[in-house]
C-alpha cells in the first residue's frame, strides 16, 4: 500500500501490520508525512514538471500524486491509504462523496446491456442512481430483500450480471445482508457499502466481498466537516475504477481528506463509545409505550441478531424506531428534542434525529418507501458522544404525553 521510507525515521503504515483496529487508526495513512505527527496537507492543484520526459512520465503514471490534482493528491493519497490499511485490503480509492463512489464504481465496472443485483433497502440516493441513471443509459437493475437468505444470488443472471450491490446495516431500518453468502457470490462484482459500520465495525473483504464502499462524510470523517467517498479492495480492481474516475471527475478535496484522518485517528474510540450509548438508547426506547419497535442489531430480539454477532466487531452507531401514532408523533417528537438535533447526516460528534419518509428518503415514491421499510412513524437515530443518560432523558421527554 505505501511505499518504504526512504528514512528509517519515518513512520511506516505497514508497521501497523497484525495490530488491532485502533492501533491501525492511529498509524495508518503517514506516507506522505515524514516524521511529522501530524498530516501534512498538500493544498496544490498543479506540480511542476521538470522537462517534456517527466511531463510526460507524470501524465502517464498509474495514479501520480503529484502532476493534476484530479488525478492525485499527496494528502488525498494518505487517506487512501489509511483506508486501505484498516479494511485490509491492497489499495483504496477516495471520491468527493459517498454518492461520487456509488457513481463512479457503477460506471467505471457497468455499460450498456449489463445486470445489476442491488437490494431493496438502500440509501434513497443510491435507489435514485440505480433507477435514473443507471436504466436511462440501459444497465438493467433488480432488486431484491437483503435480509432474504441466498436472494442475491439467485437473482444473478448467468453471463450478465456485472455488479452485486448491498448496504449493510442498511439506511435507514439497519437490516444486514450476510457477508459471507455475498462474499461466495462467483462472477459479478460484489461490492458493500459499508457506511454505518465503518472499518472498526465490520470488513466485508474478510467475506470475500470484491470492494467495499463508504461514505466518509459520516462516521470516518467523524466530525461534520468533510464530504468525501471511499472504496476499497485489490489494487488491479480499483485502479480499473481509477481510469474512470479521472474521467468522472469526483474529485477529492485535499482539505477534507485532511479533516477525514484526523477523523480516523480518533474512530475507534469515538465508534466504542456511541456504540456502547446506542445499545442503551435502543434498550430504553424499546420499553417505551409510545414506540412499537426499535430497529438495532445489538438488540437480542432484532431478527438478525445472531447474524450481526457473527460478521460484526460491534453493532454501530445508528439506531431507528418506530412510533405509534406516525407522522403526527414524529412531528410532535422532532419539536420537542432538545439535546438531540434535527440533521440529516449520521456519525458526527452531535446526536442527529431526522424523520427518513420527508428527508433522506423523499426522493421515493410511497410504493418505495412502504419498499424500503420506511413508515410515516420512522425515526432514525445517529448516536453522538453525549452522555447517554442524558440522551435517553431527553428522548423520553420528547416522547412524553
């Protein structure tokens, strides 16, 4: 992943090699760093070229940091690397959004007459890509119930299907899909985003999953003030993705792929803590009259309790719930939140409440959203680091009579 330092005073990432998660996050992406601690940040768009061969060579090199920043970045490479180092994986590639990798992976693997297999509970804007984009230029797309055991593959069209694409948890009702029967998936491309697990959480290469997707806006990032996407897996796959992307132009930002590794740094503490908040959230809302059902895998009585066990280092920081009297009790609970705020994001430091069917999933159809799981009475929770004592008073103050 990263090359050998040339000064052996140099921190090397593949030192992090055979460490536990959090020690890989506080190691990981320092290539371009020296022996400084901190990243440095690499603001250029442009570099110099030397003469008409290195010109030359610089606009012909596999991924060259420092020619265009369109083509690569020193702190934007950091990042990548990072990624790649905590995932597992030979290689990781960064985009301008989580919705920037959806894109690009898509075209970059996908044309005209291919079989797309997705599953129904996804991100809206993913939905949106697959039955816009993606059907007005013909790549056909089903999609099938995640939580349906042997459903992905048997949707797979022999010869057509180039991509199998799954969200685990999923946004917003957190169902799985089994990494493992997708990782044994032969022929298309298997690829899971892995967004609300992030890497402490799970790591689907492990299954045997081709590439693995974020959007690092959310809890990688970790702060609320970097927008970037992520993929990652082997290095001939994502540098077939790469000459796409140069073309697709998703370029990321060297200054939130700065904000995104400090965000790392600190990802494994952040995600322990909302995590361990987020299973006493759940259980508190659970005994709660005015909600009918909490939708969390760390839950004993989530459907797919024993499956998050088996393919998850913890259950995440995302909750949602369902309350009994809809959309009127979710308006009447979204007014009276104090502590928690109404956003839209997820895995930042502040708690965030958002009513999915008139926010991040709108863009459905009620056929879609009914599809999708997601009700009138839906609530989706992004844990925050607030004391959790504090949160479960303020939600069931909102919740009160």
């Amino acid at each position: 992943m990263s090359p050998e330092p040339a000064d052996p005073a140099r921190v090397d990432p593949a030192g992090s090699t055979g460490l536990r998660p959090a020690s890989r996050a506080i190691r990981a992406g320092r290539g371009s760093s020296g022996t400084s601690l901190a990243t440095a940040l690499w603001a250029s768009s442009t570099w110099q070229s030397a003469d008409l061969d290195d010109a030359n060579a610089r606009a012909t090199a596999m991924r060259g940091a420092e020619f265009y920043s369109r083509y690569g970045n020193p702190t934007v490479r950091a990042f990548e690397e990072a990624i790649a180092d905590l995932e597992g994986a030979d290689d990781a590639l960064a985009f301008a959004s989580g919705m920037g990798a959806v894109a690009s992976t898509v075209f970059a693997l996908c044309s005209t007459g291919d079989h797309i297999v997705a599953q129904r509970q996804l991100y809206a804007g993913t939905i949106a890509f697959l039955q816009g984009p993606c059907r007005r230029l013909g790549i056909d797309v089903t999609l099938v119930d995640a939580s349906e055991p042997g459903a992905f593959a048997a949707a797979v069209i022999p010869g057509r299907t180039m991509m199998v694409l799954a969200e685990t948890p999923s946004n917003p009702r957190l169902e799985l899909a089994d990494l493992d029967e997708l990782g044994s998936i032969g022929g298309p491309f298997t690829v899971v985003d892995s967004t609300f697990a992030t890497p402490i959480g799970q790591r689907p290469l492990d299954h045997g999953v081709d590439l693995v997707l974020h959007s690092a806006t959310k809890g990688i990032g970790g702060h609320n003030d970097a927008t970037l996407g992520v993929i990652a897996g082997e290095r001939e796959l994502i540098d077939a993705v790469w000459a796409y992307s140069v073309l697709h132009g998703a370029t990321p930002s060297p200054f939130d792929a700065l904000n995104a590794l400090r965000g790392i740094r600190t990802l494994a503490v952040r995600t322990t803590h909302q995590a361990r908040s987020a299973q006493i959230i759940a259980e508190h809302l659970a005994a709660h009259a005015a909600v009918s059902t909490v939708h969390y895998p760390g839950l004993a009585d989530h459907p797919q309790h024993e499956l998050a066990r088996r393919q998850m280092s913890m259950f995440g920081t995302v909750l949602a719930f369902e309350l009994t009297g809809g959309r009127e009790a979710a308006s009447r609970f979204l007014q009276r939140v104090r502590l928690c705020r109404i956003a839209t994001s997820l895995g930042g430091p502040e708690t965030l409440v958002c009513h999915p069917a008139t926010s991040t999933h709108v863009s459905l159809t009620p056929e879609e959203q009914s599809a999708t799981g997601v009700t009138e009475g839906l609530i989706r929770l992004s844990v925050g680091l607030e004391d959790p004592s504090d949160l479960t008073d303020d939600l069931t103050s909102a919740l009160s009579p």
